[in-house]
C-alpha cells in the first residue's frame, strides 16, 4: 500500500549523506544478504519523490497489474538505481509489465490518479496509523521497520498459536 516518508514538497534524502549510508550498511544490507536479495541503495540523488510511481500503480491496479507494476518499480529504485520519480522511466517499466504505454503515460500527465492515491495516503496515515516503513500488522502486533526472518516468524506462530487457543 502507498506510503511516503516524505511526501511532496518535503526534501528527500541523498543517498550520499551519512544518514542513509549508515542505514543500509547497518541494517538493510546484512538482512538483505542473509535472505538473498540483491539490493543497492540507489545512487539517484536527491532521492525522487514517490508519488508518480503510486499514482502509476493506481492505474495498474485497476487493469489488474498492480503487484507486477510494484515489482517492476521496486526492481528499477533498488536493484537498478533508475529514477522513479521521472514519468518516462515510469511508463517504460510500466510497458514491461504489459500496460498500455500511451495510455499509462497520459494517466500519470493528468495526473488522472491523484485522488486515488491521496485517499490511499490518508487511509495510511489516518485509519492504518502507518508511521514508518515497512510495517507489518500480525494480528493485533504492529511490527514497524526493518525485522529479520525470525522475528516475522515468530510474530506469525505466535498469531497462530492465538488464533487456535
């Protein structure tokens, strides 16, 4: 679900500033080995703003591509270091996942989506109570940041255990 840390016209991050550098050599990169995932902090800089990419992925929602239009951006940010915040780098991941170039394009021009997608914020930072990313909710535990596979798995047997007693 749609979320940003910090949404427009707020400064983002630059992937070159201690905060973050520190941040992935701490906590991201040693999870991500541990679980065989190829990820890079992304060398664009200042980092884009997000809400282009989420308003594609309203458009992709409602033709039944959301999950693969995800992918595919989250892909292009952390594996590629593409530039999601540009509609052209966009709508081109948006034809590899089989949407409509043209149309896609024109959705994120008009900005078609906007509403979705602010309804999508508010309902995240309003009804969900999201203040941090990832967040996971297991039953009635929020786990919110970075956690390693065995506190999920934890979480899940505990929920399991719960729902069974």
């Amino acid at each position: 679900m749609p979320f940003e840390l910090r949404p427009y016209p707020h400064e983002t991050l630059r992937p070159e500033g201690d905060y973050l550098r520190r941040a992935w050599l701490q906590r991201v990169y040693p999870v991500a080995r541990r679980m065989g995932v190829p990820i890079t902090l992304p060398a664009v800089s200042p980092q884009p703003h997000s809400h282009l990419a989420f308003e594609g992925f309203q458009y992709a929602k409602e033709h039944g591509r959301g999950n693969e239009y995800n992918r595919r951006v989250l892909e292009a940010f952390f594996v590629e270091s593409r530039d999601i915040g540009d509609a052209g780098v966009l709508t081109k991941l948006a034809g590899e996942v089989g949407l409509d170039e043209r149309e896609f394009g024109e959705a994120l021009r008009t900005r078609k989506h906007q509403e979705a997608h602010r309804r999508a914020l508010r309902h995240a930072y309003e009804e969900a109570g999201v203040t941090g990313v990832p967040m996971f909710v297991i039953g009635e535990q929020v786990l919110t940041g970075l956690q390693d596979r065995e506190t999920l798995e934890a979480a899940i047997e505990q929920e399991a255990a719960d729902q069974k007693g």
